[in-house]
C-alpha cells in the first residue's frame, strides 16, 4: 500500500446512500460517490473525511475517519452522539438516505507502514468511537495478506456502548486464527479481571505482558481521547517501542477550552494599532491581512476573514486540514497533534494553531 499522501482538500455535495444504526447513540452514515469524483475520494485506510453541514443558520464541520476499506463508489463513515454535540446530535436524529451534505476529499496519514504486511503483526487500541478508523485498517490488514495478524484491545463503558460489535464478530469469524480481539469494558464485570475496568498504566503493562508482547509487534495504531492515547504512548515508550513505529489519532484533544471549528472568531482591526501581515495562497491565488497584534489570533482565524473557504474542520491541532507550509517568516504553534516530523522538518504548519512571531507571515496552502 503507498503511503498517504495530503493533496488540496475540497468539498463537494454528495447523497447520503445510508444510515445505519450501530448503537443507541451512534450510526454508519454512507455517502454514494459519482464517478466523475472517484478520483477525488480514493483512500487509505486509517483517513477521514470532514462534514460541512447548515444547522440552525450556523455552518458547522467536524471531521470523522472512515470505517470502510477502499472501495470505489462509495464511502462511509461513523458517527457517535456527543454530549452536548450539536453537529453528532443532528447526524444522528436528524440525517437520513437521499440527504446530501458536503464532504471533504480524504485526508490524514493515520495508515503508515503498510507497504509490507507478510508476517507483520499490527495492534490498535482504541476507547469508543476510536473504533472508526481500526475497522478499516483491521479489514485492510488482514484481507491484504495471508499471514500478518491484527490484535484489538477495544475498551468501553459496556456491550451496549461497543461500535460495530456485530462486525467485529463476523470478522473474528473470518479470520480466526490471525485477529485476536479483547472487549474491555469499564463499568461491565468479564470473565477476565484483566479484561474489567479502567484501563489505567498497571493495566495496560498487564496486557503488554500478557496479551501483547510488545517484542512481537511491528505496528501500533492508537486512537481514542487524548488522555488514553498519551497514556499507550508513554507506556509503550518506557518498555523500549521505538516511537516511528507507534501511530496515534485524536478524536479530542481534552482541552474543553480549544476552538470548535465552526468559525474564525470575530477580530476588528483598530486604526492605528501595530497588526501583522499574513499572507496566503490559496487556489493559486494571494490575499493579505492585517492582525491585530493584541487578538493573538491564529493565521487560520485572520485567512477566514478574508477567505471562507480556506481549509479547516476541527479547528483544534487534531485534523491536520488546515495545514500550510510557511514560506516566509516565524510562527509559534499553540498544538500539534498532526504533523508529522518529517512534515515540520520542511516547513509545515497548522494555521488554526500558528500565530506570528514576525511583522509578516507567508504560508502557502497549495504546496
């Protein structure tokens, strides 16, 4: 499989072919794909999409990876009901077959080293709706050749919270002997203590001794809250994993405070006061503005300003949409939970969490 790669992310309308539910709060939402954009939505397992809908005469986008192997003609993604979530409450209750809504063309490098899979030995852990892109990459892994073998440590509150539950199993029928899948539930007694509960450090170098030694692994793919990510990756780093070989996706950064994604927040610019220039390309095409240097606003809050459609969807350093490479200038970024480092190495950025450090800044979104 050739590595991902990030091209110009774009929307375009398309139906909605299926929704299906998973559980109480959660559904598979399948959007068909004419064959004019084929091109534009072919993927990698591991990547996701970004939604753009109206709700209540406000423009709102969340991005959700996709749960489906490639497959030309269609694309599916899922959608857990978040507390308090305007846009995974509307999805869910609200979105139906013959529906359309903007989706962005696939993104995210969430699916490295995948080239070689003979004999490889991939494990992903995931907590909830983490579950989404590990469909995809299990199937992907296993359908790919016949000897690697995928392990999924899968935690939830209980068997009535488990996404895809149903799938799973039918995978576990598939392929016996190759996918090991573990069921850890916190608030739902198993036959296996080890299998109950929290997972917290001791636990998981539980399962490292027991279940996954980590000497017979190639891969690791963590994806989940950030608190039970980071916990995987220091854990695993403290048992010798080299970190090139751990790969990790946000759903939440667990900072209640970051910006939603669903707008640039409003700057005015006063006369007189010291601004920085930031300048953009775009489509081939150059705009400038000035901000204040009091606001300490992101470069993707002031391009907004000047340009709606500049990429972005979570708005928090989680995606990686908005990503830029800055040609001129210096900037501080706030997070990074994206970039890799090859891709910082070169220039790159994420607009929603840089802010200037010089009087002019350039970044170029087409590069």
């Amino acid at each position: 499989m050739p590595a991902a790669t990030r091209k110009r992310a774009r929307f375009h309308s398309l139906e909605v072919a299926d929704v299906r539910p998973l559980t109480a709060d959660s559904v598979e939402v399948t959007f068909a794909v004419p064959e004019e954009l084929h091109g534009e939505y072919d993927y990698l397992a591991g990547q996701y999409v970004a939604l753009r809908a109206s709700i209540d005469g406000q423009e709102l986008r969340r991005s959700y990876s996709i749960c489906r192997p490639p497959r030309a003609g269609s694309i599916s993604v899922a959608i857990k009901r978040d507390l308090g979530g305007r846009f995974s409450t509307w999805a869910n209750a609200e979105l139906h077959a013959g529906d359309r809504i903007d989706v962005m063309s696939p993104q995210g490098t969430f699916t490295s080293r995948l080239d070689d899979l003979d004999d490889k030995h991939v494990v992903g852990i995931a907590a909830g709706s983490g579950i989404t892109p590990l469909m995809s990459l299990a199937q992907t892994v296993l359908a790919r050749s016949d000897t690697s073998r995928f392990t999924l440590v899968y935690t939830n509150r209980s068997t009535m919270d488990v996404m895809f539950l149903e799938d799973l199993a039918e995978l576990k029928d598939r392929y016996p002997a190759r996918l090991a899948l573990h069921h850890v539930l916190s608030r739902e007694q198993r036959t296996a203590p080890l299998l109950s509960g929290r997972i917290d450090e001791d636990k998981l170098r539980r399962m490292l001794d027991a279940l996954i030694p980590p000497a017979h692994v190639d891969e690791w793919f963590l994806c989940g809250p950030f608190e039970l990510v980071q916990l995987c990756r220091d854990t695993l780093q403290s048992v010798g994993v080299d970190p090139t070989h751990v790969h990790f996706e946000l759903f939440t950064t667990g900072e209640p405070d970051q910006a939603s994604g669903n707008a640039g927040r409003p700057v005015v610019v006063q006369r007189g006061e010291e601004t920085f220039r930031i300048e953009f390309i775009l489509d081939g095409h150059s705009a400038t503005v000035e901000s204040p240097v009091s606001a300490n606003e992101s470069i993707l809050n002031a391009a907004l300003r000047v340009r709606p459609d500049v990429p972005f969807a979570c708005a928090g350093g989680v995606c990686g949409t908005c990503r830029a490479r800055l040609i001129e200038g210096s900037v501080q970024m706030t997070e990074n939970y994206a970039l890799e480092p090859d891709e910082l190495e070169r220039g790159y950025v994420l607009t929603c969490q840089s802010h200037p450090k010089t009087p002019a800044v350039v970044v170029d979104y087409d590069v």
